[in-house]
C-alpha cells in the first residue's frame, strides 16, 4: 500500500475518520452490528411493553375452532397476497371500507393479516357485509357477481371436505403464542366446529359462552360435512365485527 | 501525433487530474478519490437536519411507557377525527335535510333528489354492487332493482325499510323474514310432484311446459302447498317476501330445472342489514337512488 496520494495531504482531519471503518472490514461489521443493535433497542424493545402499545378494547374474543380453520384456508390460499386487513386511519379509507382498524383487532392473530398490498379490497370489515351465499357465489366464480373481478376463482373449496383434525394442536400453539384458549376450549374444539356450522341445538349455548357473539348458523355443507368454503366463510364473516363502535370511544384512546 | 523522447511524463490519473488517490494500489492500479457530487451532499446534510426537526416536532422515539409526542402534537387519530368532521361539516347542509325530509318529499325537490341520487349512486358502488350489480341489473339469485317486480315491496319506504333491516338477516330482529319450505329437502313433496307443481308454475306466466304434464294435478298442488304464500293466481304477497310468479321476472331461471331446484331447496336470499354500516342520509340516499333507477312503486 502506497500512502503518498492521501486525501488532503495525508492530513488526518476528522472528516476522513471514517476511512478507517471503509478500509477495515472487521471495523466496518462491527459498527454495522453496533447501529443495528442500537436501531432495534430504540425501536423494538418498547413493543414488548404490549401494554403500553395494544389498547384494551371490548370484544375481542379469540376465533372460534371452525373460524381458525377458515383463517387456516385463508392462509394457505395466500388470500393475503391480495387482500388487506388494514383499514388505515385516513378519510378515504375510513369512507370506503368503516372505522380504521385497532390493533386489538388482530392481537390474537398469529401471524397477523395485514397484508402489504391491495390487488382487491381491503376485508378488514367484510364481515356481515355480505350474505354466506354470495360468499359462496363469489368463491366458486367471482366474475359471477363482479363481472369486473379479476380474483380467481376457488371452486374446489365448497367440495373439500374440512379437516379439522388439528385444530385444537393449532388452538395449543395459539395458546401458548398468548391467544387466550382455555383447555376447555381445546377439548371441545371438534365439537364447536359441528356446532356452529349447523343450526341451533342444545351444543349452541355452550359454545357462545366460549366465544360471546360468535355467529352459529346452518352452512349446508356437503352431505351433512362442512366444507373448506364453510370455514373460510364463517371466517370472513366475523372479520372486523368483534369490536362494537357504537361503544367505542376513538377520544379515550388517543393517548 | 509526436512522440518526445526527453524524459517520460507522469500520466497517472492522480497526476493528471489534480485528484488525490484512496490509496489502494493493485497492480499498479491507482482508486481516485473523488468527491461526492456536491447535490447529493448537501441533499444528505438536509435530510439529517429534517430528520432532527421530524424528532422535535412529530412524534417519535418509542420510551419504556409512552414515546415523544413532539411539539405539534399530531396523532393519526386526532387528524382523522378532524379529517372526518371536516367531510362532515361539508356535506351536513344538505344530509340535515335529507335526514329530515320525508322519502316522498326528496324525489319532489330537484336539490335534494339530485344530492340523494349522487349520494345513493355513490354508496350503491360500495355496498349494493358487489351483489345487485353495478347498474343494478341483479344476477342469478340477486333481484334486479331496475324492473317493477318487487320482492319486499317497491315504494322508497319499502325500500328503505329492506336497506335498513336486511332480508332474512338473523342478526337483525327486525329483518324481513319469510322462508319457504324445503318441499323436496323436508320430504313434504316427492321429486314426481315437484315437477309436476313446477310445470303448472311456469303455466302461471304463460311459459311453455312439457308435453302431456298434468296441469290439474299441478293446480291442486299448487291450491295445497304454494297459494297460500304466493296466491292463488301466483300473484306473490310482498309481506311475506312470496315473488310473483306469474309475470316473466324470474330471480333463479325461468327453465323447468331452476323452479324445481327452488322448490326442492325453499329458503330464500339473504341481504345484510346496513343500519350498523351506514348512516341514516345515506340510507335515505340510497332508497331514494333505487326508488329512482326506474322500477319504483
């Protein structure tokens, strides 16, 4: 290494201190690791307060077995490759799709739904905008009610027979990601996936004690077995409806 | 060009333009040291000193418990909730007075029929499109709100009241209901005498039924499981949701396979109840705009 063409002369002023970081690359690492560290301190450690970051909202309730098995599909679909659950808190938005989503709204989900892009809309609140039949509809054909749609259709959904033989493990990975399952919850997961899918009987009380509010209705199925469609619909249909606005107060939250 | 053969001038890059060198040397090979272009430094100069201010005034350094809260004191749900009262102050001279008005009034004022249209098309486009259609033309299973064949009943209060509670929507106590039988599901009537009735339904609107079909037998069946909804002349009864059947509008196929699998199934469609959803202008607004879209009682 030559030294004799040096910035200024050669002098060492405390502008070009930072050559010593360029021409060291264990120097240069290690200060990376440094800001790196200091970057995710200052932003991340903070989250862990979850207190101080999720605001406590009436409502919210953990999905049902027969729900997390239509989030399950909805996943699995990559349904958030296009679809949102992020209403965000500007007018248009607020106009177009209600009130801006909380982020109690998606506590108990793991991993959330956000999603990162609007190739169709955002569904933060789908749920009760829509009949089950035309969900049904859209699924199977979506140009057979939005003529204008470009979202493919899922027709094998409404013929696949649910298999919920693991909810209740993935109700026992949620519990223990904090998603507030009790074990009377996870043992009678099997039986609340009948019971909400199917009109009401003497199982229906019971289960809206487990989960207040939860829509329990006849989804028809296929020859008396619930379909992947009905799961993703009894899905669809709960989202954004937990939290009633009418009580919610938006001022006491700002904080 | 000539070539001097005094002593060889310097012709590295360092030498000829004036410009000091990194210092690296590979093979020979010399890295200029050139300056960063002078925009793109003082571009960056001006974003440190906009992030600084960004810190002051917005919030932003996350604390243990709460986090800068800067010195405009902006929050996102404080701006929104301006940002909504603003739209509302805008629109609230004339949605005070739809609010206000009676349905049948609103269609008589040009200023109010003209608002609540654009209003109602405008909602129409949110809501009702994605089932009815963008120009209301319905589809299979979705009435068509552009015709004069009322399910529920076509005066703008009718309309207004099927907006507000839905059709057969179990989370309103207030929805209309009315459901008809599964006639095949339930086993009250066999697949025989399903299309039997059938073709004495489509005899109804003067449709073309198959050949050597019973017709007697069909209005007697017809006497036993379906007047007392629909009439004895297939008429319909609005109160009950009970369509016509003896016009040509057809909601699921006018085809002699479509009435049979209606009877088989019974029920009914289903239409959200909106008066969570959407406020009372804009409910207002909207019967009004499908009272208007041709069809209206």
């Amino acid at each position: 290494m030559s030294d004799t063409h040096t910035t200024s002369g050669g002098k060492t002023s405390v502008w070009t201190k930072h050559q010593v970081f360029e021409k060291n690359s264990i120097f240069l690492l290690i200060g990376i690791l440094v800001m790196i560290s200091i970057g995710g301190l200052v932003e991340i450690v903070p989250l862990f307060y979850l207190k101080s970051t999720i605001e406590k909202v009436e409502g919210v309730r953990p999905l049902t077995p027969l729900e997390l098995a239509g989030r399950n599909i909805y996943v699995r679909e990559g349904c958030y490759n296009c679809h949102s659950q992020m209403i965000r808190p500007l007018r248009d938005e607020v106009e177009r799709y209600g009130h801006y989503s909380l982020a109690a709204e998606s506590m108990y989900d793991h991993p959330f739904q956000w999603g990162s892009k609007r190739t169709g809309p955002d569904i933060a609140r789908v749920g009760g905008k829509y009949s089950d039949d035309w969900h049904r509809d859209h699924l199977r054909n979506p140009r057979s009610v939005v003529p204008a749609s470009i979202m493919p259709g899922y027709p094998w959904l409404e013929t696949t027979t649910l298999d919920t033989s693991h909810i209740d493990m993935d109700m026992r990975v949620l519990a223990i990601e904090g998603v507030p399952y009790t074990k009377e919850m996870i043992e009678a997961a099997a039986s609340d996936v009948k019971t909400q899918g199917s009109a009401e009987d003497s199982m229906t009380a019971p289960f809206l004690k487990r989960y207040p509010k939860a829509i329990s209705r006849e989804l028809g199925g296929v020859q008396g077995r619930l379909t992947e469609a009905d799961a993703l619909i009894a899905y669809l249909q709960q989202l954004g409806t937990q939290v009633d606005f009418k009580l919610y107060d938006d001022k006491a939250n700002i904080r | 060009m000539e070539q001097k053969t005094s002593a060889p001038a310097d012709t590295s890059a360092p030498v000829q333009t004036g410009v000091g060198t990194t210092g690296h040397i590979w093979d020979g090979i010399e890295e200029l040291n050139n300056p960063l272009p002078r925009w793109w430094l003082w571009t960056f100069y001006a974003c440190i000193i906009w992030a600084v201010g960004y810190w002051f005034f917005y919030p932003a350094i996350p604390l243990v418990s709460s986090y800068t809260k800067g010195l405009l004191g902006w929050q996102s749900r404080t701006q929104i909730e301006l940002d909504m009262a603003e739209l509302k102050a805008m629109r609230s001279g004339m949605t005070t007075k739809i609010e206000a008005t009676e349905l049948a009034d609103i269609e008589k004022s040009p200023e109010l029929l003209s608002f609540a249209r654009a209003q109602g098309s405008a909602a129409f486009a949110v809501n009702c499109a994605p089932c009815h259609g963008a120009g209301a033309q319905g589809f299979k299973g979705y009435p068509n709100l552009n015709d004069d064949d009322w399910i529920w009943g076509g005066k703008a209060e009718d309309i207004l009241t099927t907006i507000k509670h839905g059709v057969r929507w179990e989370q309103d106590s207030d929805s209309r209901s009315g459901v008809m039988p599964s006639f095949g599901r339930d086993g009250i009537l066999n697949r025989k005498e399903i299309g039997t009735v059938a073709d004495y339904v489509l005899s109804l609107s003067g449709l073309p039924v198959d050949k050597g079909s019973d017709l007697a037998a069909g209005k007697a069946l017809y006497a036993a499981n379906c007047a007392a909804c629909h009439g004895d002349t297939g008429k319909g009864n609005q109160e009950l949701g009970a369509p016509n059947l003896s016009d040509k509008v057809w909601l699921y196929g006018s085809d002699k396979a479509a009435v049979m699998e209606r009877i088989t199934i019974g029920g009914g469609g289903v239409m959200p109840a909106w008066s969570n959803r959407l406020d009372a202008a804009t409910m207002k607004s909207l019967a009004v705009y499908v009272h208007t879209l041709g069809g209206g009682k």
